[in-house]
C-alpha cells in the first residue's frame, strides 16, 4: 500500500468509525452527514430487506433510534480496502442494546461501502447480517 | 450513463449471472472462475461468520454443494453500479434447495463487489443475508 493509499485507507476508518458513533449518540443529523445523498445509497440492516435511498435510509435509523433507548457497537476484525475512489470495509458488530428493562447482546457482520465525493468519503453501502450459524 | 458505463454494467451483471449459474451447477470449477485470487476476497454466506480468502472461500462452497441435492436461485430487483475499475451488485436471492426428500425455500439479500482484474470483471466479495424480519 503507499503512502497516500495508506492515508485514504485512514479516512475511510474515520468515516466508518463516525457511521458507527452516529448509531450509538442515537444521532439522525450525524447519521445524516455519514452518508452519501447518491440515489443508489442502500442499507440491510440484519435480517431486513434492502432500503434504497438515503431518505429512506435515515428513516429507517430514526426508527431505530426512537425504538431503542441505549446502543453500544463494539467494531473488532476492522479492515479497509481502497481501489481509487471507492473503499469497502469489512468488520464485525458486536452490539449491546437496551430497549426499556431488556437487554439484548447480538453480533453482526458488516460491509460498508465507501465513495470519495468532493474530498470526503461517504457512505454508500451498509449491509449487515446476523450471525446465527457455521 | 455513459456507453461505455453501460457496457461495463452488462459485463458485470454477466459476471453476476455466472456466479449464480455456479452455483445451481454445484459446480466448484466454474465457482473458482467468478472469483478474484486477491488475498482480500470475503465471502458472508447467510447467517455465517465472514469467510477470507479464495481457498476457504471455495472450500465453503465446496462444502455446501455435496451437502445439497439441488440449489436454483432466481435473482430479483438485480442492480449494477460500476466506479471504474470496481463495481457492485445488490439482488434478492430466491433461493429453492433440495436436500434428500426435504425441500426448503428461501430469501436472502446479496451485495455482490466485482473488480475488474486484466479486464475481467472478478467477484471480490459476496455478502448474502437471510430476510427475516422488518
């Protein structure tokens, strides 16, 4: 990887690691500002089927987040790909909620796909899948 | 869309198209023809763990096809995205496998990244996941 690869790979973690603080502020304006306003902006969230659109999208966090009163992301196994002006990363979810007296402990595996847009690298991409079975 | 664009967009729903023709075959040569050698290959098949590398990649496969009668996907709602030499798929995977005298049904959500390698389009990574809920 050179240098400047090596920097890019940098700024993907970054705005990878806002994706996933975005989630536990229960935040939908930083949410907002992770990803791209492309049409084609898609997200799976685990065991859901796939959401296209970033309105729908940010629709779908604010559900969440109106559903859920703690959300703790622990991201393990991180690692980032970069081949021009796109960027894939790879990474596990291991993900301690709280939704009123219950908590719940699940795990999840992730892509989160990158595009440089004007300097900046945006979401484009999150699919997530539970892991239930091997 | 450009022509150019739209011709890489066919090329890769054709490499798309094969992945799944490998899979109904159950045939583990034409599988490893869809694939990239890159060490950063991935492969999330639904529900399981993240699986790195051609090798174990094609072994998963492998695995799954001599514990399986019959697989038939019909691909839904396909969708191609090319950024230069990187592209992605999303489809729904309508899955109908028989195994012995027992016949299942299935849906799954699959982003499918391709890069283009010598000017081949090659699958870099298949991340599937089970629709479950929503």
């Amino acid at each position: 990887m050179d240098a400047s690869c090596y920097e890019s790979g940098k700024a993907v973690a970054r705005a990878n690691l806002a994706f996933y603080r975005a989630i536990e502020a229960l935040d939908v304006d930083a949410m907002r500002a992770v990803w791209s306003t492309a049409p084609h902006a898609k997200c799976i969230h685990p065991g859901w089927e796939l959401i296209a659109g970033t309105e729908s999208i940010l629709a779908s966090w604010e559900a969440i987040f109106a559903n859920t009163d703690s959300l703790c992301f622990d991201v393990a196994d991180l690692e980032v790909e970069v081949l021009g002006d796109l960027a894939w990363v790879s990474n596990v979810e291991k993900i301690r909620s709280v939704v009123g007296d219950e908590r719940y402990e699940s795990e999840a595996v992730a892509t989160n796909l990158f595009a440089r847009e004007n300097g900046v690298w945006k979401l484009i991409l999150h699919h997530a899948s539970p892991v239930s079975q091997h």
